[in-house]
C-alpha cells in the first residue's frame, strides 16, 4: 500500500515528539523547582540558558546517532564500546527510562487526586493511565508520532488562552529587578532547569525511525526552541503572578496561579481544569514514549519481541510508581532520576568521542 | 469461480443427505432429480457445441431451463421461407417490440430478397455475418458457440435467437431494464450543487461520468461479485489515482467471496481495513459531482450495479466533515461553516460527558452562579447526574430511530410527541433537570450538523463511552476517553492512508481543505497524503 510514510516518521514528527516528551511535569513545577534555587525573580533567565545548554546537548546526541543509520543507541552502544559494556550502559539507559516513567505516572496520579479525584483511590487513576498507555505503546513509534502531531497544536491553543486570562493577575515589578544579585543565582538556576528539559535524549532512538535522519540537528534544535517557549512562557507568567518568595512555597505553583483568579464574565471563571486536561495530555506523551524507549531497549538488547518486554515491564513501572509513599518521596524519586539522568548524558558524550575516534580510524583503514 | 471452495463441503454433505432419503419412496422425487440438473448442467456442457439442427438445439435447452417458469422458448417460420426460427429469453427481461422490429422483421425482408440469387452461399454463411448483413444493430450482438455460453446468456438477460441450419446462437442484447429517473439524492442535499444523483442502474451511472468527466483517463474495470454475479466497477483516473492503491483494491474486490451484495454497504463492510473500528473508513456518496471531485483528488471510486451509492477510498476522517456544499459556497463562509462542524462533531461527542463530569465531580470548577442554578434545578431530581444523562440520551435515540423508519408525517409526529410533550413532562415530574434537557438536546442537534450519516452513527455511538467514563472518573475519565479515541483514531489506517490525515502527519498543502478551505485557486495541488502520480491540478498536461 502507500507504504511511504510506514515505520519512518517525519521531521516535523520529530520535532513535535522532542518537544512532547520534554513537555511533562514542569509545566507544573518548573515554576518553583527553578525559583528555589535561583533566588531571586531571573529564574526565567536561567530556563533559557538552560535550554540553550540542552540544545547543545541534543545536537551532540543527534550526531552520534547520525554516524549509525537506522540504529537506535541500544544497537549501536554494543557496536561502540562492545558487547558487555554495551549492554551494561543499555541497562542504565532502560532503568533511567523505568524510573521516569514510575515517577510520571505516580505525579499525574498524585495531581489528579489531589484536584480531581478526591476520592477514587490512586492505584485506580494510574492503572487506568498504563492501559491507555499500553493501547498506544502497543502500536509502535508511528501511531505514538501522529498522535504527538495531533495533540500539540490543540496544546498550545489552550495553553496560549488559558495563559492570556492569567494576566489579570501579572505584575512585571515581580519580575524586577532583572539580576539585581547579579549573574551568579541565575547560573545556580540552571542546573535544576536542565533536569526540566528531559526527554530530548529521545533523540538517539528517534534518529534511527526518521525519514531523514540528516535533519535529526534540525529536529531535535526546534524542537527544544519550542520547549523553551513554553517553560518561558510557563515561568513568566507564574512567578510574574506569585513573585519569586510566592512561587517557592507551593507544590504545584501553576495550578496556584490558576486557583488565585477569577475571570467573570466569560463561559468559566476558573481555568484549572484546562490546564489539568493539557497538561495530562502533555505527560501522558512523556511517560508512554519513554515506556516505548524502555520496552524497545529491552526487546533490542535481548533480542525478544518487543510486545513480550511492553506486557513485562508493565508490572515493573507500576511497582516503581507505588514504592514513595508520599508526594516528597516522589520527589525525591525525582532527585535519583536526575542524578541518573546526569550519568546517561554523561556516558553518551564518552560514546560520541569513543564512536568518533574509532570512526576516523576505519576510514582511514578503509 | 471464487465460491467453489467454500461451497463445496456443504454441498458433498447435502448431496449425501439427498442420496440416504432417496432410498425412501418421495413423491417430490422426480421435482429433486430436476432441480439437481442445475449445478450438474455445467459440467456435463463445456465442449458441447450447438449442432444445425433447431429442433435438437431446443431439445438440449429445454431439458436444461425448460423447469424454469420464467424461461420463454419460441419458435417460429420466418414468412416465405421454410426456415424454422426460435427464440429463448428470460420473461420480462427483454423488449420484445425491439427485437421484432429491428430483429425479425429485417431478418424476413432480407430472406425474401435475397432467396432466389445465393441461397447457397447463404447456407454456408455462418450465422453472425447473416445478422450483419439483415439488420444493423450490430454492437448488441454476439455468436455463440456452446450451450453453456447460450444458457448464461439467457440467464443474464439477453435474448437467445437460434436459426435452422446454424450451428450457432445469436445474443441479442435488448435488456428492457427499469431505472428510476436520476433523482436529487435525499441524504446529501445541497443549497447551491446539481440536483442529480446516481440510480440503482450500473450502465446509466457509469453513462452519467463519462458524460461529465471526457478525459479518456477516466478508467473504468469491471468485476463480477458474488454468486449472483452482480456487476461491480472501479473508476479511477489513470493518471492521478496512485497504482498500488489501485491494485490494492481491485485485489480486496476479488477477495470477496459472498453469495449476494444487496448493497454497496455489503462491499464498504469487506473491503475495509479494520472491522473492529468504530469508524466508516469507506466513504459513500450519491452525489456524482462529489464522486468526481475524489476521484480527480487521486481516489478510486466503486460502483454496484443495483445500489445508488458510490463508495471512494481511501477515506479520511476529515472527509466525513465535508459536504460538496463547501465548494460551491464562496470559501469564506464555507470555512467558517467547516470550522463549525469541527465544533459541533466535538460537542455531540463530549458535551453530556463533560456536563457529567462537572455536576457529579467538579462543581468548584463551574462558575459559582451556574453551579447556584444548576443545583437549584437538580433539587427535584431524584437521580445522579449519569442516569439522568443516560434516560435522555437514550430517549433521544429511541426517538430518532422510530423518526427514522416511519412515513415522514408520522415521524415528525413522534418527534413532536416525544421531543416536546414528553420532555416538557418529565422536566415538570422532576424526572429530569432542564439544563439536562438543554444538554441532550443541544447533543442531539450537533449531531446533525454532521453531515455524513455513517461518522454520526459513530460519534452517537462514542458518547456513551465518554459518559461512562465520566461517570467513572470526572474530567480525568473524559481525558482518558479522548486519548483512547484519539489513539484509536492515529492508528487506524484507510487502504494504506492515515485516517487522521491530514492532521497528522503535518502536510501543510493539505490543510488547505481541512478545517478551513483555501480558495480555489490557491487548492492547485492535489492532496499529498494520497502520492497521486500527478500532483498538479490543471488541464494542460506536459
């Protein structure tokens, strides 16, 4: 049949499932995670270098993936630095996958029932996300990238509006004095903002699906730029309505920002719920692309069909999202994820001098 | 052919059957041995030619049709002449003052003239060339050779003309067929489009393009389906339509194996991609001027014989939400238009689910005077706000469907009863809030903005699901409904094309006839998502 497009995504699929899987949980906490260790109002500072830092990243991540066509990092890793230290660092990279997708789904879960069901018992709200997650999952990277591509746009509609009412209550002197303790706090800023823009990292598998993996730099590059976009706008609008001493008092400060106004006049008065349903949107493409990445690893590495490691992990992740027992275990889980995280990052960079390096030497063999 | 596998055990088993109660005295007996003669008769026939004797030629087919009621066999002289002739024909079927008048009467005149001078050479002349010479209605007819091919001339309508002295029939094409008059279609009427519509009969459908569409890549092949042999056309523009969709479905046509398709539903049912889904993934059309119009898009087009309803594939979503209207309106208000039927197709399917999820869940998320007035309203009610949803909407449907099926007097009656009387009660019983009535009845009425019958089936359908789920979980059941819908919705594929196309994969081209519509001079592409061979939309060609 019209075969094109199956099993390769696109580039614009690409960049929409960059900026996706980044989307997630900051939306919802940048605000404050950023604010307590800057200080001060230029938190927003710090989310654009941060983004800046990332997209250098990215683009080394897109390059090493680009020296192995149509292999994701679980194939090639084995090809870098062989068999045993390639399937060790591919456990890490499926244990960092796991953990992120457990601590997801544990805070959409926390969120929910917390604003929207008082009520019903967290197990159930997370059981239901995973079936909905394994339904897409199942499907493979395809049906998961147009789903991305139909999602965002009906984001950033939402977002744009319901962020537009939060500027009743937006006061630029909150965002004052721009660096008034000077550049150092902004600097301290960026480290926890990086940990925000998690999820471009999909671009060492995704590279190996693309149509035109030469455009992997271009994918991954708009894609962050649209991820800053939205974190700017995120942290802008919340710390220019709580103020930077505000901010840092509330778990969830863009939910805060939401409950502290009413808009009379229009059809609602309060637009929490709008931003619930985005941001659910928003996590749920996070959590089920790096189950995807974390089934897909497995199945490469072991060589098993990749249905058998989706239904097999399932357990798994729903263990990691029960084992905190209160929402600061959970962030906690969140720290171990990061330092994790550091470590991916880090070994990827040692691959892509290693791959570099031995690349040179066969073509100069060859 | 294609039926012969699957038949075939049935048919040992009841053959068997027959044999073990034939040992009994039957006083149908001889009736079964005659009725048995009919699938024996094929594979006694193949090379049994038709020899120049009339009256055995008879003999042999009236033994194989003569205990069919509806069979006609007659034979006559022709004036002047000795010469018997005789005619086999299905009654009913054939124009009988066609075949005497352009048929016999010629034939007569050209043997009285022509007597005297050659009658030898005449006699050695085969049958066919005599007819050419008689009479000039030359493209209808065709000589036969064997009585198999006589007997399934007879039996597809054509009249069966045999001559003593030949060792061949003539077939007669004078099919009087009946065909209703090309009606304005009722289920897709337009303000501003033609007021034409397809007919059940094949010929004067396939007629109507050509007469419309004179570009001799327009191309029509034909099939045969089912055991009833129903004739079945596919229509694709050589040029455009992209051949491995093409192949593909001339390949699921043939894979049908079926006794009758009554209808062009039965082929839209075998032919689709996921039978599990909820959604149409073929679409139907009556309307000949939007059948074009995809087809000149890159799509494939199939017709049957016997049902006004076209179907084009491949199908995507955003076609459901198109009427031919759009076109034929300036783009302005067309878009608009579109724009709101986008809407409307949301709301029938999320607002009672949504209006549930905020009563029963969410209050403090409802502005604090509505959520004032609505209470005050629900005070009566005995019943949580999900069954409350559940009567009505059932109610609606229950009510929908008698409008439905009734004469169109009665129906509106029904509409006027049930939607008015018994609503105006049950709000005054306390059954039923009024702002639940106001709910389901603004549900109902974007349902109906939806102007293809078949998606709004589905999306009604859908709605329960997105009740329940918001009975179960609030707003997070709603959310997770619509992830399902809309996981559901990016994996399901028409022949090959993404029915979420085209919003998603981005193909910016193709979003100039998609929420909005680009004028028409600006839509000079035709739709990627179909990898036409040709892209441009133009007359000239290079």
């Amino acid at each position: 049949m019209l075969t094109n497009t199956n099993d390769r995504i696109t580039t614009p699929q690409t960049a929409v499932a960059v900026t996706s899987i980044i989307i997630g949980i900051g939306i919802l906490t940048l605000p404050r995670t950023v604010t307590e260790e800057v200080g001060t109002p230029d938190s927003w500072i710090s989310v654009v270098l941060g983004g800046m830092v990332v997209m250098i990243i990215g683009i080394f991540m897109a390059k090493l993936s680009q020296m192995f066509p149509e292999k994701t990092i679980y194939e090639y890793s084995q090809l870098v630095v062989g068999k045993g230290l390639g399937k060790l660092f591919n456990l890490v990279l499926i244990i960092y996958f796991l953990l992120s997708v457990g601590l997801e789904i544990r805070v959409l879960a926390e969120v929910t029932n917390m604003y929207l069901l008082v009520k019903t018992p967290i197990e159930v709200t997370m059981i239901a996300i995973m079936s909905v997650c394994v339904y897409l999952v199942v499907g493979g990277i395809n049906p998961m990238a147009r789903l991305y591509e139909l999602l965002l746009p009906v984001t950033i509609v939402i977002f744009l509006l319901v962020f537009l009412m939060g500027l009743k209550i937006f006061e630029l002197n909150h965002l004052r004095p721009v660096m008034g303790d000077g550049f150092l706090p902004v600097l301290k800023g960026i480290q926890p903002t990086t940990f925000s823009y998690t999820g471009y990292e999909s671009i060492l598998i995704l590279t190996a699906f693309m149509a035109e993996p030469k455009k992997a730099k271009k994918a991954v590059l708009i894609g962050i730029g649209a991820s800053i976009v939205f974190y700017l706008v995120t942290v802008v609008m919340v710390v220019g309505a709580l103020s930077a001493d505000g901010v840092v008092t509330e778990i969830w400060p863009t939910i805060t920002l939401f409950q502290s106004f009413e808009a009379t006049g229009i059809l609602f008065e309060r637009y929490e719920s709008f931003i619930f349903a985005i941001w659910i949107l928003q996590i749920f493409t996070t959590f089920t692309s790096f189950f995807y990445f974390a089934a897909l690893g497995l199945s490469q590495t072991s060589q098993k069909k990749i249905s058998y490691s989706i239904y097999g992990l399932l357990p798994v992740i729903y263990l990691i999202a029960t084992i905190p027992t209160n929402i600061n275990e959970v962030f906690t889980l969140g720290d171990i994820v990061e330092y994790i995280f550091y470590g991916v990052v880090g070994i990827t960079i040692i691959l892509l001098i290693i791959a570099h390096f031995r690349r040179m030497h066969h073509e100069s063999k060859g | 052919m294609t039926n012969s596998k699957k038949t075939m055990k049935p048919q040992k088993l009841q053959a068997r059957k027959l044999e073990t109660l034939k040992q009994k005295p039957h006083p149908n007996e001889l009736q079964s041995s005659a009725d048995q003669n009919v699938p024996d008769s094929k594979n006694v026939l193949p090379n049994n030619g038709l020899t120049d004797d009339l009256s055995s030629n008879l003999a042999v087919l009236k033994e194989k049709m003569g205990y069919q009621s509806d069979v006609r066999f007659s034979e006559f002289p022709l004036s002047n002449t000795e010469k018997q002739v005789a005619l086999v024909y299905i009654d009913g079927l054939n124009d009988l003052t066609f075949i005497n008048d352009y048929v016999i009467k010629p034939l007569k005149l050209y043997y009285s003239e022509q007597k005297e001078s050659k009658e030898e050479q005449l006699e050695n002349d085969c049958f066919i060339g005599i007819a050419k010479r008689a009479f000039l209605t030359g493209d209808g007819v065709e000589e036969l050779t064997t009585f198999e091919q006589v007997i399934q001339a007879v039996y597809a309508g054509f009249t069966i003309m045999l001559l003593e002295g030949a060792s061949s029939a003539l077939k007669i094409s004078a099919k009087k067929v009946k065909s209703r008059p090309l009606e304005e279609p009722i289920t897709e009427a337009t303000v501003k489009g033609p007021r034409i519509g397809f007919n059940e009969t094949l010929s004067e459908n396939t007629a109507l393009l050509r007469l419309r569409v004179s570009d001799p890549q327009l191309t029509m092949t034909h099939f045969k389906v089912g055991r009833t042999n129903k004739d079945l056309v596919v229509v694709y523009m050589k040029d455009i339509a992209n051949d491995e969709l093409v192949r593909e479905v001339q390949k699921r046509i043939k894979n049908i194996d079926i006794d009758d398709v009554a209808g062009s539903g039965y082929i839209e049912q075998l032919i689709e991609d996921d039978y599990l889904s909820p959604f149409p993934q073929v679409q139907d059309t009556e309307r000949p001027d939007r059948f074009i119009s995809s087809l000149m898009e890159g799509r494939v087009g199939i017709l049957l014989d016997g049902s006004p309803f076209s179907l084009m594939v491949p199908a995507t979503f955003s076609m459901f939400l198109q009427t031919p209207e759009d076109y034929y309106e300036r783009w302005i208000p067309s878009s608009f238009i579109r724009l709101l039927r986008f809407f409307a197709a949301l709301v029938s399917l999320f607002l009672p689910s949504i209006y549930i999820a905020f009563v029963s869940f969410h209050q403090g998320l409802i502005p604090t005077q509505l959520a004032i007035s609505i209470s005050a309203t629900r005070e009566s009610v005995p019943f949580p706000s999900v069954i409350e949803a559940l009567i009505m909407e059932v109610a609606i449907e229950i009510l929908r469907e008698a409008g439905l099926r009734l004469p169109k007097t009665v129906g509106q009656t029904v509409g006027l009863v049930g939607g008015l009387v018994i609503g105006q009660a049950a709000v005054q019983a306390g059954i039923v809030s009024p702002i639940m009535v106001i709910v389901v009845s603004l549900t109902a009425i974007s349902s109906f903005a939806i102007p293809q019958y078949s998606a709004g089936i589905s999306l009604r359908l859908l709605r329960f699901g997105a009740m329940l789920f918001s009975a179960l979980l609030g707003l997070f059941g709603v959310i997770l409904f619509f992830l399902i819908i809309a996981i559901h919705f990016v994996k399901l594929k028409s022949f090959g094309v993404p029915y979420a196309t085209p919003a998603t994969p981005y193909r910016l081209g193709d979003w100039k006839d998609f929420i909005f519509r680009a004028p028409i001079f600006k839509m000079n592409s035709r739709p990627k998502m179909l990898f036409t061979k040709n892209t441009k939309r133009q007359s000239r060609r290079k």
